[in-house]
C-alpha cells in the first residue's frame, strides 16, 4: 500500500503502471467487441461495459501520466505520447516500458546515488 500512496517519483512511477496496465487490458476487449458488433450485429452490452470502464479509467490514466510527467520533468512529446497510448489496443504497454527504462529509471538511480541531505523534501 505504501508504493500506491508513495509521494515521491517512485510512487508517482508505480501509479502510472497500474493505470497503464489496466488502461490497456480494457482497451482489447473493446476493440474486440467493437469489431464483432460491426462484424455481426448485438454486443451491446459488453460495449457499454467496456467502454464505460475504459472511458473513466482512462481520465485517471491521464491524470496519473500528467503527474508521473511533472515529476520526471518529461518533454511534450513524450507526454503527449504517454497520453495517445491510452487510446490505442497494446501501445499502453510498449510507452510504458520506453518511459520507464529510458526516462524515470535513470532519474531513480540518480536519486538513489545522491546523499538525502542534497534532496529537497519537495521532490521527495
């Protein structure tokens, strides 16, 4: 419980995977049932329940991506490729390991090297 509350990069690093991973496993149903509704007819109900829980988690994914961006000082195109992710079937998955191993992880081991006396209680 501590990593899903954590107030620092970490936490803020451990926020943004859960939604990306839960934003992308909802997303692949809904293209699935949406191509066999245009395929076949019916499906209504999945639709409405996938697209329903995909669309409200997708405004918590976004939120979480913003946050995770401010706190890695991440550039516009990178956020808005976070961003974009979100909408498209296993692109969540792909823009989460980039961010992670290329931009957050080298920040976390340059804060892990750094004395906690240099780190400020606002980045923390």
């Amino acid at each position: 419980m501590s990593r899903l509350t954590g107030r620092g990069l970490a936490g803020a690093l451990f926020r943004y995977q859960l939604m990306a991973n839960i934003v992308g496993v909802l997303i692949i149903p809904l293209f699935i049932f949406t191509g066999l509704k245009l395929a076949f007819g019916g499906f209504k109900l999945e639709l409405a329940v996938f697209g329903i829980g995909h669309g409200y988690l997708y405004i918590v994914y976004l939120i979480t991506a913003g946050l995770l961006a401010l706190k890695a000082r991440l550039h516009i195109p990178w956020i808005l490729l976070m961003f974009a992710a979100g909408l498209v079937p296993g692109l969540t998955f792909v823009v989460e390991w980039l961010v992670v191993t290329r931009k957050v992880q080298p920040l976390l081991a340059a804060q892990a090297t750094q004395p906690d006396a240099t780190v400020s209680p606002a980045a923390q």
